[in-house]
C-alpha cells in the first residue's frame, strides 16, 4: 500500500523566503532554560551553544498545545519558533506557570524575524556557519541559523535575525518552503491541530523532539506510558493526495467509513501537481483497505515513505 510514485519531481529549491507563518516566543531571565526544561518535552538545562532543540508543549492528558524550535540566543534568553496562530494563546499559557521562576516570556516577532534557506546556495552563503547536522545551531550574519532536517534531497536552515538583515540569497517561493516542511514529516503544530495529538502519534520522538530521561513537564507521565506501556496505535505517516488538504482535516479508512481513522497535521501543494499530506493515522488503517480524504467518499490518499526510520517498538 506504500508507494513512492508520487516523489517524482527532481528539483531541489534553493534560496530564502521569509516565514510569515511562524512566530518567536523569547525567554528572558536567570531561570528561563530552567522554566522552559519543566514546561517541555525536551531537555533545555543542558541546551549546548551549538545545538538547537525540537520540543513540545503537552496539556496535562500528555496532548501537543504547540511545537518549538528552540535554542540559546544567551545564557539568559531562549527563543522558540513556533506556528504563528498559536503564539498568543501558548505565550498566555506559559507565563501562567512562570510564579517565582526569574523568567520573562515575551511575542519578539517584531524584533526576530524568521527565514527559511534551502539548498546549496544556503549552505553556500552560511559558509563556514552552516551547521552539519539536524538541530545544529551557529551564529550566522548577526543572526542565529538552526539546521532542520533535510527534505527532498534540499538542506534547510531556520535564519532568525534581526528585522533590518536579509540573506543574500534567491527568493524562494512561500509555497515551495510550506511543500518542503511537509516532506520532512516534522510536525508543527497548528491552530487546527492543537489538543489532538501525544507526541508519538506525529513521530515528535522519532525526529528529536522528546528526552525520555528529563524530568517532569506537563503530560510526561502519558507520554512515558505511551512509549513504554503497550503498543502504539497511531503514528504520522506521509501521503499523497490529488486534492487539496489542509490541517485538521479528517482521514478515512474504507474498512470503517462510519468514524475517522486519523487528521491531517499538514498539507501542501506539491511543484508537479498534487498535495503531499502528513497525517496521523491508526497504524491498522495503513495495513489494508483505502484511505480518503474528509469523508469515506473523499479523494483517494496514497502512503509514502518517511523521510526517516521509526524507532522499534520497546
């Protein structure tokens, strides 16, 4: 039932676009890697100069608010890039639990903005700063270049800068970029998708975006049983759809039409026609039988293969 016939395009984009559709979340204070370590599913305490993290935010029932990238702009100020439309409601919630923590959480999209850079012409003009590996982080062009894992055989680096610099780069279409973040299958938690998801069943483990030997942050005791008590039921997978899609959109299984099998994360526009679809889906669901899109009559959804390996099951 996987197939990768739809991964047919041979461009590989190159240039910057900036990323409107993203926000940053800045952490001010003594104690803000300490707060931020109680908060979320990674480990921020030992946040490396060099290093970035992927990490969620879980509601008490272990299910993902919002998703970060997040790094060390000092040793007293974090920031983390999110998705836009969740960065007032997450920047209320946190500041709720900051009580006696010297730490000061602020919306610093004004001041930060956020580029997305892909391809060798990327990593050409980061040079020497471009960071070698996933989640690597470098001081770059009076900004902060975080490298993201590869999709579609393109390197890609988040460029945080102040909001007088541009890169020296092509323009790179928007909806190239939106197509690259979903073949990465890394998920970034929208409006749409918030409350739906323990980070599991979007492989938020799979890519680096939780540290099971941490200690406790809101829903860790789900999330530690989702990884070490019973089987996995969900996880996300990478598809392909001849239709428009978009996140929160219900999946369909034709072996139980009756209720949805899973939500799309996110979805965009492909260069060669279609839409390339990451979704959570009951593993069963991708066994046998179909998949649609919306309703058990929607457009027919094709499974890819990840971008990367699932970790086996303990």
């Amino acid at each position: 039932m996987t197939t990768d016939s739809f991964k047919t395009s041979t461009m590989v984009p190159q240039g910057a676009v900036q990323l409107t559709h993203w926000g940053v979340i800045a952490v001010d204070g003594a104690d803000a890697a300490s707060f931020l370590h109680g908060q979320l599913t990674q480990d921020f305490s030992l946040l490396g100069a060099d290093e970035a993290r992927l990490a969620g935010y879980c509601s008490p029932k272990g299910r993902l608010l919002a998703s970060f990238v997040g790094w060390k702009e000092s040793s007293e100020r974090v920031l983390l890039a999110c998705s836009a439309d969740l960065l007032a409601p997450t920047l209320k919630r946190l500041s709720m639990f900051v009580l006696r923590a010297k730490a000061k959480l602020s919306d610093a999209s004004a001041e930060v903005r956020l580029w997305g850079l892909a391809g060798d012409a990327a990593t050409g003009w980061l040079a020497d700063a471009a960071p070698t590996r996933a989640w690597g982080k470098a001081a770059a062009y009076g900004g902060t270049a975080v490298r993201l894992p590869d999709a579609h055989g393109s390197a890609r680096y988040l460029w945080a800068a102040p909001a007088d610099r541009t890169p020296d780069l092509p323009a790179l279409d928007a909806a190239i970029w939106r197509w690259l973040e979903v073949e990465s299958a890394v998920a970034r938690i929208c409006a749409a998708t918030v409350d739906q998801f323990v980070p599991q069943m979007v492989n938020l483990e799979a890519v680096g975006g939780v540290n099971f030997k941490k200690g406790c942050y809101p829903g860790q005791e789900v999330v530690a049983r989702s990884q070490y008590r019973g089987t996995l039921k969900r996880r996300g997978y990478l598809l392909a759809c001849p239709a428009e899609a978009v996140a929160g959109q219900e999946v369909f299984h034709s072996g139980d039409p009756g209720q949805p099998c899973g939500m799309v994360v996110d979805a965009a526009a492909a260069p060669e026609g279609g839409w390339s679809v990451f979704a959570e889906l009951k593993i069963a669901a991708t066994e046998s039988g179909t998949l649609h899109l919306g309703s058990p009559q929607g457009p027919a959804l094709t499974l890819r293969v990840l971008p990367y390996a699932l970790p086996s099951e303990p």
